[in-house]
C-alpha cells in the first residue's frame, strides 16, 4: 500500500488508499461543483444560421482522440462542419472494446455541434472507434464514407493526495480538509502531532519544501506524536478525479487550529 505523508506545522498527516473494510469509513463531501454540461444550441434560428455557414461544405472527421474533460477521461471526435443535433448518434458512431466488447454510455454534442465526446473511459484498453457513412451534418451533407480507428487510453493508476500544497485550517470555518481522489473508494489518514519542544527543529528542517523523500518524512515523524487514525469514505466516479473534503469538526485532536503544508 502506498503512503503519501504530508507535513504541518502543528500536525502532521499520513494519507493512503485502501482496500479493505475492516472500519466504518467517515462520510466525506463532495466539494466538486458539478460540470455544466452545455445542451446543444436547439434553437430554430440558430441552427438554421449554423446550416447556411456550412452550406456546400464537406463534413469530415478532423481529430478523434481521448481528452481531460472535467477530470474525466473523454473520447472526444472532432468534425469539420456542425452536426444535426436531433439524430442518434448511437446509429452511426460506435465504440468498441477489443477484450470486453461495446463500451456503454452515452455521445454528448458539443455547443458548437461539431464534437462528439464519450465520458470516463476506462484506462489502458484498447477502443475500436467507427463512424458509419449515414452520420449527417447540419446541412444535410451526410458523412459518406466508412471510418475505424484504433485508440489506446492512458494508464492511468489509481491515486490519493492532498488537493494543494498548503491548506489553512482554522477550526471551524473550514469544512474540511481538500483531498484528490481518481478510481479510491477509501483512505486511512494518520494525524500527527508536533511535540512542542520539536516545534522550532520541525520548522527549520521543514523551511520552504514542498515534498519530502522517505527517509526525510520518517525523520520528521520522530518530532511528532500519533493523535488520531481515522478511515474517510471518498468513492469518486469511476475514471474521474475529484475533489473530497475529509470532516475534521467532530475529530477533537484536529479542533486546533493548524496550517498544513504539502
């Protein structure tokens, strides 16, 4: 298991995924705001608009390839010229796993209609993406030719980590402490703290740093004492990093105030 240890002036964390259930985990908050998802413009005019800047152009596929979108994995395929946005896209554009088979979800249309984007791939697999000829742009040109192409998704690991380099938290103003968090359903993390004649060796040993090496941290870790050891239930959505906030308010070891760094 992997640790990722965090160091603070007044306490000092220790923070690790986990896999097994052997504690109730505490419930943490979503601090993501959701993804405004922009609905294709449906409107009469504009889309009529739309079709006469398109008039007599040739829809092609200009790009196809996986993307960052809101913190998930997106397929994202590009085209030339807008797409009619009330067809269905399932019809004519596919999307094939070659060790499991089709790939479920749903093709969102972009604002502008010219791109089609599948959320939350899995990572490292091999997709098959096809784009029948029947697939129609705005103005009524239809895609006419038959297109596959193989794309590789990234490896993407599963991993946990504080959301900043340094976090103020004073007591009960803040609602909790930021973690980042991609395919962790819970973490386990050790709350230490300072020993109040090691303050001033911490501090100077700490100086301006914003990562630390094992053997530094376990020395650091001789200047503090264990107060508190608790499990925090994140569950992301799948393939998605997203920001948790772990409650500190009802942990009276953490009640203090403490400015931890990263």
């Amino acid at each position: 298991m992997k640790h990722i240890r965090v160091a603070a002036c007044m306490l000092m964390l220790a923070l690790a995924g986990c896999d097994n259930n052997d504690n109730a985990p505490t419930a943490v908050k979503n601090d993501e705001t959701p993804a405004a998802q922009s609905a294709p413009t449906k409107d009469p005019a504009q889309l009529q608009k739309l079709a006469q800047q398109s008039e007599g152009k040739e829809l092609t596929l200009l790009d196809a390839s996986e993307v960052q979108l809101d913190g998930a994995a997106t397929l994202v395929l590009t085209f030339s010229i807008p797409l009619d946005p009330e067809q269905d896209f399932a019809r004519t554009v596919h999307v094939v796993d070659k060790k499991s088979g089709k790939v479920d979800g749903a093709w969102e249309l972009s604002p502008n209609l010219k791109e089609l984007r599948l959320r939350h791939l899995e990572p490292n697999r091999d997709l098959v993406v096809s784009v029948e000829r029947d697939l129609t742009a705005l103005n009524k040109t239809a895609f006419g030719r038959a297109y596959e192409k193989t794309i590789t998704t990234r490896d993407v690991q599963p991993s946990v980590g504080f959301a900043s380099r340094g976090s103020l938290l004073p007591g009960k103003v803040v609602e909790g402490l930021p973690v980042m968090a991609l395919n962790v359903n819970d973490v386990d993390v050790n709350f230490f703290r300072v020993k109040p004649e090691s303050l001033a060796a911490f501090v100077s040993q700490w100086e301006y740093r914003n990562a630390l090496s094992n053997w530094e941290s376990d020395n650091l870790l001789k200047m503090a004492d264990l107060v508190y050891t608790g499990r925090f239930d994140l569950n992301p959505a799948r393939n998605t990093r997203e920001k948790r906030l772990l409650p500190l308010g009802d942990i009276k070891p953490c009640n203090r105030r403490a400015c931890t760094l990263r």
